[in-house]
C-alpha cells in the first residue's frame, strides 16, 4: 500500500471565523493543486455552529453565557465546540478517495473509531444516527459534519476528550437529538486527558485510512497570520 504525502497544521484555541478562513484559505490552495491533502487540528473557544439543516428551536442558550453563534457551511445541524474538544478538519481532494461522499464519511467516522481504539475505548456507528457512539447506554463521543466544493473537503469531526457536555443539552438540540447523552473519552477512562494526549493518535488514524504519509505544513505555505503549535506539541 503506497501513502501519498500530506501536511498536518497542528494550532492552539482558534476563533471559529478564523479557523474558517484558513479552511477556505487551504481549500483554494489543495484545489488547484498547490498543496496536497492537508490536515488542521485544533481547539475552538466556547462557540454554537449552526449547519445547513439547523431547524428554528435548537438553540437554547441560556442568557449570560459566554459562547459564540456562528452560522456554517457544513452539512448537518447545531453543535457546540469548545475548550477539551479536539477539531479535525481535513482539507482533501476526494478525487484522490474516490469521489464517493459516502465513502468519505464512513472514512471519517473510522478514522475517529480507529482513534479511540488507541486510547483504550471502544466506540461504533449506530445505523440511523450521525457521528460515533459509546454503546450500552448509547452516548454520543464525536460529531461530524462536512462541506464538498468541487470535490475539495472542509469542515470534519469533532471529538469529546475532556469538557463538559453540558452544553450539548442545555444549550442546544446537539444535531437534532432530543435526549441524546453526550461523553468524553475522560469520562470513559476516569482520568483527566489532554487534547495534545490525542493528536498523535488522530493523525495515525487518518494516515492509515486515507493512506498519507503526513508532514507538518511549512512555514512558508501556512496562510497568515495563523500561528502553528510549536513543533513536538503532539
């Protein structure tokens, strides 16, 4: 099996918007041939993203709190990022992956299960509901939700390591779901995890099943002002 090369930008907490520019930014660079196949992983501050299919009542923030409600692109309904959730967002050419949107979702959500595997905890798709599961009782550990343009992916998975999922529920219907539990793979393993704990078994995972060898993005193509995470920080 040949890997074909791709970056990885691995950032700190981003601002949403911000983070949406450097996507559309890396997008026009990956679609016309620029770059290759490339990876952002980051944290976002306290922010509600609202997707395409975001129904009238899903939103119930609480007066006072201090979150962001930014209207999105993506596929999907409204979810909830913030500080302890690990953001994958792959920029890829889907003419290198078939050109099967299908396909690219289920590579994502193995991508996610092939992660968590790694870190001890075991997780499964449920057929009729989006993102990965923890089973018995079901329990929602990561959301996905992507955008295709010409072939070329942005927005991606969102994954639960350390924070409280309350606002999942108390601050919005998370992806349409009345009554849906939310975990975190702290919670599943009773200990405290970081963030930078679980980059390094994203980006094997993607590697494996996108087939790439990832390398971090170079100083020179990274859009500015965007600030990478300093080189060992996963």
């Amino acid at each position: 099996m040949t890997s074909r090369p791709g970056y990885v930008l691995q950032l700190p907490a981003t601002p949403y918007r911000e983070a949406l520019a450097l996507q559309r930014s890396l997008a026009t660079s990956v679609s016309e041939g620029a770059i290759p196949d490339t990876v952002v992983l980051l944290e976002h501050p306290p922010v509600i993203t609202l997707g395409r299919r975001t129904e009238p009542g899903e939103v119930h923030v609480p007066q006072g709190a201090e979150v962001e409600i930014v209207e999105t692109d993506r596929g999907g309904k409204s979810t909830y990022h913030g500080p302890g959730q690990l953001v994958c967002y792959p920029i890829f050419n889907l003419t290198r992956h078939g050109q099967d949107v299908k396909r690219y979702c289920r590579d994502l959500e193995e991508a996610l299960i092939r992660t968590l595997a790694a870190l001890g905890v075991e997780a499964t798709r449920i057929e009729g509901l989006t993102g990965i599961w923890l089973e018995s009782p079901p329990r929602k550990i990561a959301s996905i939700g992507i955008h295709i343009s010409k072939w070329v992916t942005t927005h991606g998975y969102a994954l639960n390591v350390d924070l409280d999922p309350a606002p999942f529920t108390d601050w919005i219907t998370a992806c349409g779901l009345e009554d849906a539990a939310f975990t975190t793979i702290a919670r599943e393993l009773g200990r405290p995890v970081e963030v930078d704990e679980v980059r390094p078994y994203a980006v094997a995972a993607l590697e494996e099943v996108f087939e790439l060898e990832l390398q971090e993005l170079p100083a020179e193509l990274l859009p500015q002002p965007v600030h990478a995470q300093p080189t060992g920080a996963y």
